[in-house]
C-alpha cells in the first residue's frame, strides 16, 4: 500500500509589523496571554494561555513558541488577548 501524501503548508502571509510589536513585547516582559489561533485552515479557532517564549523564523515563516513547546505559525493567529489580528495593517 502506498504511503499517504502529507498536505503540503499553506502559502505563509506574513502579519502586521504591528501585531508582531504586541507578540514582541509579551515575549520580551513574559506576560502570560491568551493566545487564539486556527489550527488548520477553515477550521473553528482554538485558545491556549502561556508566555511566548520565542519568535523565530523557520523555511521563510515566522513562528512563536510558547514556554510549554507550543508553536504558532503568526500567520494563523486570530487574536493576542483582546487584540485582533484583524483591525492591524
């Protein structure tokens, strides 16, 4: 039986320059925040609470980890607290 073919990642569009200046500056005060992101496309957003611990690029897209491993690509986040990706250019 052949093995399956993996879905290749979607295209990465980058973010604001000023919704990665909010994810900059929780990472660099470590404040705890709730992060709301969509795990796959045209999916329901999932939530997650830590410190981002890290943002880094990775093959060209931007990434953050979180202090529990968790990594997001920027691209997919919904909302930082009660910031939304959405109302940033």
């Amino acid at each position: 039986m052949p093995a399956a073919m993996s879905q290749p990642e979607p295209e990465y569009h980058p973010i604001s320059c000023s919704f990665y200046d909010e994810l900059e500056a929780r990472a660099t005060t470590r404040q705890p925040c709730t992060l709301t992101y969509r795990p796959e496309p045209d999916t329901p957003p999932s939530t997650t609470h830590g410190i981002i611990q890290d943002l880094f690029i990775r093959e060209k897209v931007e990434y953050l980890r979180l202090e529990n491993g968790l990594e997001i690509r920027l691209d997919t986040l919904v909302a930082v607290d009660d910031k939304e990706l959405r109302h940033y250019c």
